[in-house]
C-alpha cells in the first residue's frame, strides 16, 4: 500500500512539474514596476507559468546573454542591443517592437517643469543620468543636452547611474536635486506624489523605441512566445498606458 501510494505521488508531481514552465525574462531597468505588474497579471491568467524576471541596464544584460547567461526573452530599452545579440548568435528570432518609453526630469525639490534651463541654476548641484554606455535613456539625454548645448556647461554636475533605476534612485533620495529618469519609474505606486516630474517633449526628446527577441534557449519555448504576444497584446495596453509608455502600432 504504501508503494502505491508513493507512486502515486511522484506520478502528481512529475505532472506538476512538465505543466509547469519557467520563462527567464532579462529586462531593462525602466520595465521594472510595469513588467511586475504584467507578471501579476499574466500568472492568473497561466496559472501554469512563472516568469522570472532579471532587470538591469540593457548594454550590462547584453553582455549577460552573449556570455552564456540562460535567459528566454530579452526585453531591452532600445532596438540596437537586441540587435547585437541577434548579430553575435544568441537570438531564436527576430527582434521586435513591443513599446516606446519616454524621459522625464525629475526633482523632490525644484520645479522641473521650467525644463532644461533649471540645469543652469546654481540650486542645482548634482544631476543624475544613466550611463549612455549601456543604458539607452541615459544615451538619450547626453544626446539632448548635447544638442541644446548644455553637456559641457553642466558636466561637472551629473553622477552615472549604472542603470536608469541606480540614476532614478540618486533623484528619488535627493542625492540628486534633479535627474533625467524614465516617465514609467516615476509613474510607479511608490513614486508617484513623491517629488515633480516633467516629460520632456517628444519634438526635443523623442520617444525611445524598445525591442524585445527571443533568445536561443528558449528557441522551442512555447510559454516564452506566448509571454512575448501577450506584452503586446490588449490585454497588457492598460498597464502599458498606466506607466506612461506610448503603443506600438498594431
């Protein structure tokens, strides 16, 4: 009796455990709050999977991924990273659109809605920006105040943030008085009311087009494809909107 019933039970659970699926998610920075929320969401919708995800600065994952690392789906905050792993090998598929993130200033203190001329102000001691080097937001800013002919006055000022998040931490905590973030971070429950937020207009600073590929091992994944379709799909729209992000066309 006790054979049986001990059969039994790793019958159950090898059942469990081949319906059970795992997706390995690498994320931007800036997809923290918004893909949590979506993993809450698609997880009661496929109570069968569990998505994992792995945030961090797009270039610093990039290279994850081309070492080795086991990650099904790379959701990046650009479309050239995407297109590097794809380049080196690495990707199962091909790189796609999902979303287009936008930056915005932000203060604790100041008024950051007089826009790029409160950079100037001698209130203004310290101003965080992500490293251009691995994080797209970051390369767009230096790319703005270059061309407005701000970067070498306010050089001095900025501090690198190794990723949007690390540069949106150094606002939030007023070791920065302002900081170039993206929208969605400040847009987050734990932020929102916290401080002043400006999105800088999309004639000076243009909406970041963000892409997603499947990587190789996941190239017969089933569940990492459909996690894929459903960030863009209706169903994930509203929290998309939510954290001020702008839809791809459909």
């Amino acid at each position: 009796m006790r054979k049986i019933i001990l059969s039994l039970l790793l019958t159950v659970a090898c059942a469990f455990s081949a319906s059970a699926a795992t997706v390995k998610v690498a994320a931007a920075a800036n997809l923290r709050f918004v893909l949590e929320e979506i993993k809450k969401q698609y997880e009661k919708e496929h109570p069968g999977t569990t998505l994992e995800l792995t945030f961090g600065s797009s270039g610093t994952l990039t290279t994850q991924i081309t070492n080795g690392a086991p990650f099904d789906v790379f959701m990046a905050a650009d479309v050239d990273f995407p297109k590097k792993v794809e380049k080196a090998g690495f990707a199962a598929g091909s790189v796609s659109t999902y979303i287009y993130g936008r930056v915005a200033m932000f203060s604790t203190t100041l008024d950051v809605s007089k826009g790029l001329k409160l950079l100037l102000d001698p209130a203004v001691k310290k101003i965080s920006v992500a490293d251009p080097k691995k994080a797209p937001y970051g390369e767009n800013t230096v790319a703005l105040l270059k061309r407005k002919g701000l970067y070498d006055k306010i050089a001095s000022k900025i501090v690198w943030g190794e990723n949007i998040s690390q540069a949106a931490q150094f606002a939030f905590t007023g070791n920065a008085e302002v900081g170039f973030i993206a929208y969605s971070l400040a847009m987050a429950p734990d932020m929102v009311g916290k401080g002043k937020v400006y999105p800088l207009p999309v004639k000076d600073c243009p909406l970041i087009e963000q892409a997603h590929v499947l990587l190789k091992p996941a190239a017969a994944n089933a569940d990492a494809k459909a996690f894929m379709a459903y960030v863009v799909s209706k169903k994930a729209d509203k929290i998309w909107l939510k954290y001020g992000y702008a839809l791809p066309k459909k």
